[in-house]
C-alpha cells in the first residue's frame, strides 16, 4: 500500500471510531446538539492527552511522526477493542507483512485439514485464505450455502459472493449482521497486509460495484475472530440456526476455517442431515 491509501484508510478509521462514540460514554457532558454523531476532535484528543492540531493532523491522514505510546492513548480514548488497537497500529506505523502474492490454484490444503472437513459432517465449514478466497468447504456447507464447485476459482472471493449472489442474500435472516462479521474479518487481514495493493483495487471495485458494501465497509468494524448466531432462512430446509466460529489456522498459508454448529435445541441439525441425504 502506497503512502497515501495508507493515511487515507488510517483517517476514515479514526473518522468511524470517533463518530461511534458519545459523550457520556467517555464521562464528558453531552452539551449543546452535535452537527454531527460522536466525539468533537477536540475531546478525543483531550481524553488521550495530546495537542487538537496534532490529533487532527493525525485524523487529516498527514504524514507525522507518531509513537506506540500515543497511539495507545488514541486507542484508549476511542476505546478500540484488541483487533481494532493493533489495525491502527498496522496503518498508523506501517507494521503491516510484507506483500506475499499468492495465486489461488497454488493454495494447497493439507491432508489433515481435509480431513478436519470430513469429520466436521453436519458442520458447514468454509475455508479462507488471507484475501477471503474459498479454498475448501465439505458438503454440508454446498448444502447449505450453494456449490461453490460449480463456481470459477478466481470469482470464489467470499466478500463479494456475499453480495453478489441472491443464494446468499435470500439465506441470512438479518443479511446485514451476516455480512458484518465477515466484513471485520477482512478488514483484519487488511490491516495486517498494508503492503499488498491487491486489497486497495478490490476495494475501490467493491465500493463502485456494490453500494451496500461502501455503507458496511466504512463502519471501520475490526475482528480477527467474530463469534456470533446466524439465523437462516433456507429455501429447502427452513429455518436454521447456527453458531459461527472462526479459527484461524496455523501453517504459512494464513488460512481460515469458519465454522457453522447447528444450535442447541433446535432442529437445524435434523434438518441439516436431511438436506444432505437429498442428492
């Protein structure tokens, strides 16, 4: 990432976090009404104790020098989660990996991971790479989502998937909380690989291409491993309820395993057991 999308992704972040935040949050008077949501600049740099003109600049995406020190007290002021600290790290002093161009065709999955796949039967499982490409899923996941088998390799980005294809708008119950998650996953990976422009250009398409992805995209959300109940709405099996998990996996390749358990005390695994039996 050049120079400038970097400070540029680094002011729209502190720009969502700041607007997030109310004054009684931060145990400031809420005042007169606001012209805008959240934080004046002014008290997020009083709250973190440094000069308005240099937090600006900061926020102006100016090319200053900057401190982990500082950046720790920035990061308390907007209350930034873990996932959320070490992404303004990332950008702010340019700690991201060195690019690592992968090609897609060249990601190998192990033979323990597929196996993994095997045995998670009634778990739809989808695997990632670093730029949330699908690189791997078992059955119960074509089952459920749709055959990623009958989709190129170069179109299977599950970011846009989840935008372009209906399969997946018409399946999640609250499509927006869905797409969130996977949002803050790849922002993560963003974050982390700064200097590889791949991510720019597939952003500035996705924002072009799909409105709704520009909305989500600049709530600046950030996770590494969101955790959360998907409610689906599938047009064979019905209602289904499940648990995602994300775990990423160890090795050079920095894959991903989402995993989706059928909940508790529900029917979702039955219902899961007979979509599958239905060839």
């Amino acid at each position: 990432m050049n120079p400038e999308n970097r400070l540029q992704a680094l002011s729209e972040f502190l720009k969502a976090k700041r607007s997030k935040l109310l004054p009684q949050m931060v145990g400031l008077p809420s005042g007169s009404r606001r012209r805008t949501p959240g934080l004046r600049r002014e008290e997020v740099a009083q709250i973190a104790g440094v000069s308005t003109t240099w937090y600006t600049w900061l926020e102006q995406g100016r090319d200053i020098k900057v401190s982990a020190s500082v950046l720790d007290a920035i990061s308390d002021a907007l209350q930034l989660n873990k996932d959320e600290k070490k992404y303004l790290y990332a950008l702010a002093l340019e700690e991201g990996a060195d690019p690592v161009i992968s090609n897609i065709e060249e990601t190998i999955i192990s033979p323990s991971l597929k196996r993994i796949l095997q045995e998670l039967q009634y778990c739809p499982t989808i695997i990632t790479d670093r730029r949330l490409f699908i690189v791997g899923w078992n059955l119960a996941a074509a089952k459920v989502f749709l055959d990623f088998e009958q989709i190129p390799k170069e179109d299977r980005n599950l970011i846009e998937l989840l935008f372009s294809r209906k399969e997946f708008k018409s399946l999640a119950v609250n499509w927006e909380h869905f797409v969130k998650g996977f949002i803050a996953i790849f922002r993560s990976y963003y974050g982390q690989y700064v200097a590889d422009k791949w991510y720019i250009q597939f952003i500035e398409d996705m924002e072009q291409t799909y409105p709704e992805f520009r909305l989500l995209w600049n709530e600046g959300e950030v996770s590494s491993a969101p955790e959360m109940q998907i409610d689906f709405r599938h047009a064979k099996a019905g209602k289904m309820v499940f648990n995602l998990t994300s775990l990423q996996v160890q090795g050079n390749n920095d894959l991903r395993c989402s995993v989706y358990t059928p909940a508790d005390n529900t029917a979702t695994e039955t219902k899961l057991k007979r979509l599958m039996e239905n060839k």
